[in-house]
C-alpha cells in the first residue's frame, strides 16, 4: 500500500511538473504607444491570454495549448501573426510599424531572417540585375508590348526558380516550426501544387504540429478551387440590399475582382478593368467586382466612387467567407477568370497574364 501511495505521489508530482500544454512569456516593450490590452488570440480569434500594457511595456505569460503560430491584438484594432515558440521571449518594436522580425529568443525569428535572406539573394538582387540589363540591352526603360511580354516571361521563370528555391530550403529544414508557416504564407504567390509539395517535405512532426495542422487545413480548402475545378456559386449583397446568387457556366467567360474600398491597388486596378472591359465589349465576357469590406457603409461610397459599369456586389463574410477562403485570398486586388463551362482557369491573375488568358478562352 505504502509502494502504491509512493507512485501516485510521485505521478502528481510529474504532473505538477510538466502540466499541459506550452508554458511561455512574452516581454514586449513598445515605442509611440502607452496603455493598451494586450492579448494572445488563437488562430480562430479566440482570446487565449491577455495583460495589460503600461508605458508601451506588457509582459504575456501562462500556458497554450502548443508552440506554434498566434496572433497578438494590442488595442482594438491592431493584430499580427507571431510565432510563439520558445519560453522567454522578447518584443521591442514601434507600434506604428509592428514588426515581428524583432522577435527576440525565438527559432523561429532566426529560421524567418535566414529564409528571407536566401530568397533575397537568390530571386530579388538577380530579377533587379535582369531588369536592369534588359533595359540597357534594349536601350530604354519605354518598352513596347513585345519587349513588355518578353522581360515578363524571363521575370516570371526567375519566380519560378524562386519557388524552388524555397522548396529546397523546406527540404533541408523540415524539422523547423517556422516551415509551415512560411509556405503557408507563400501560397498567396504560388499555387495548391506547389503548396502540396512544400507540405509533403515537412517531416512527420512537423505535419502534426499546429502550423502544419493549419497548413493543411489550408491546402483541403484550396483543393476545392484548384484551375480546372468548377467555380462554386455563392451569395453577394447588392446595392440595394438585395442578396443575389452568382451562377456560372453559361456560356460566358468570367472575369472576377475581389477588392475593397480602402485598398489601394485595388482602385488602380479597377481602372485597369475598365480599359479590359472596352476592349472586350460585344464578346462574350462579363466582369463582376466583389467587395471584400468589412462594413456596407464603407463600401457604398467607393461603389458610387468608381460608377463600375458591371455588377457590383458587396460579400458581408469578407475575407472569413466561404470562398475567400477557398480561393486563398490574403491579399487583394484579387481576380479569377472563370470560363464558358464555369471552370475556374485562372487565380490571381493581373495585367498582361489576364489578358492573354481571357483572349485564350475566346479563342
């Protein structure tokens, strides 16, 4: 009896000592900010841990459910994706410009730098040296849509070898948290592919852990929307407040902007449509601009702004939404090209590359 009350003791100790779960603090210590609640939210939104903020200072401590992939709200507004990952952590940073790369403490701050410096040195220094000697071989900077279209594909296999690039850094690393994260964050440049190979070179582990639980969550929801799979139909809002169902695969080609109001590139985009819908008026194209803004009131006035000659709507799900998220939109202006059968052919496409896909469909 005495053994057996020996080892529940020493079980409830080994609990005690090893309790549930990721213990970690997080010292954060801010510039042009004084008071404000500091919390850690779940990738769902759900608030995990909170503390309060003095004098830019706050220091977030307790237990999650696992080192992985967070988000830190300050205030009411302001939220970033963080790594949390390590025990003792600490954050100084400019509350104007909230940058995690300061990250102190943490593998994955190390691991992020590291990527980003190959990537810099093996795609973006050498795409400036190749703009910079097509312009000097063609002996000027006003090209003509011939040049246009050939430096684009010569910048175009640069990214590709980007991407392969990352891939053999995946490869090598596949063990690092930070990994499926990165490629998660990637997949709003490349595609469900190149997205599915990243994830098969992580090791085991790292497929089972929450980033790469998140990634695959990520990539099932892509699968849907992969090119040649059929668009699904979804409800948007109009103008008038009415909800209207988006139906495809009548014979048309789609070309469909997902935008917002306080975005940018977004309305210079819009602009760029407008030309695209001249050009194909009287064939077979229809034009639909989405808005992804969070509330109606801001998006009326820019729908009025912009006097958008084809339908407008409003999805009020924003980027939660069904097909947001499907479609893998994290950054905006976004287009799909949807052709006559209502097949998705084309994802994120812009400039010369929608052109040439949406002449292609008419063909």
């Amino acid at each position: 009896m005495k053994l057996l009350i020996g080892l529940l003791l020493l079980g409830l100790i080994a609990c005690a000592e090893n309790p549930k779960g990721f213990t970690f603090k997080l010292r954060g210590d801010f510039i042009n900010v004084d008071t404000a609640t500091v919390s850690v939210l779940s990738p769902e939104g759900k608030v995990l841990v909170s503390a309060g903020m003095e004098d830019g200072k706050f220091l977030l401590q307790g237990t999650l459910p696992e080192p992985g992939y967070y988000v830190i709200k300050i205030g009411e507004q302001r939220k970033v994706k963080i790594m949390l990952d390590a025990p003792d952590m600490y954050w100084p940073s400019d509350f104007n410009m909230v940058d995690v790369r300061y990250l102190k403490n943490s593998p994955a701050t190390k691991t992020m730098l590291d990527i980003y410096g190959v990537v810099r040195e093996m795609y973006e220094i050498p795409t400036r040296v190749l703009y910079n000697a097509y312009y000097a071989k063609v002996g000027s900077r006003d090209l003509s849509p011939e040049q246009e279209a050939e430096l684009d594909k010569l910048v175009e296999q640069k990214f590709i070898e980007r991407g392969e690039t990352i891939l053999a850094y995946v490869k090598d690393h596949s063990n690092d948290l930070y990994m499926p994260v990165f490629i998660e964050d990637q997949l709003s440049e490349y595609d469900y592919a190149w997205g599915k190979r990243g994830y098969e070179l992580l090791s085991p582990e790292m497929q089972a852990s929450q980033p790469g639980r998140l990634l695959k969550e990520k990539l099932d929801n892509l699968s849907h929307t992969v090119v040649g799979a059929m668009f699904p139909a979804f409800a948007v809002q109009d103008a008038k407040g009415n909800m209207v169902d988006l139906k495809f695969g009548d014979g048309k080609v789609y070309v469909i902007d997902f935008w917002a109001s306080w975005c940018g590139p977004c309305r210079a985009m819009m602009q760029r449509l407008k030309e695209l819908y001249k050009m194909y008026a009287g064939q077979s194209v229809d034009f639909i601009s989405i808005s992804l803004d969070y509330t109606e009131k801001a998006w009326l006035p820019a729908h009025e702004e912009e006097q958008i000659p084809w339908g407008s709507y409003w999805l009020k799900e924003n980027f939660k939404s069904t097909i947001a998220e499907r479609l893998g939109i994290e950054a905006i202006p976004f287009i799909v090209v949807v052709d006559q059968k209502g097949r998705i052919a084309g994802k994120n496409l812009r400039d010369q590359k929608l052109i040439d896909k949406v002449s292609e469909l008419l063909k």
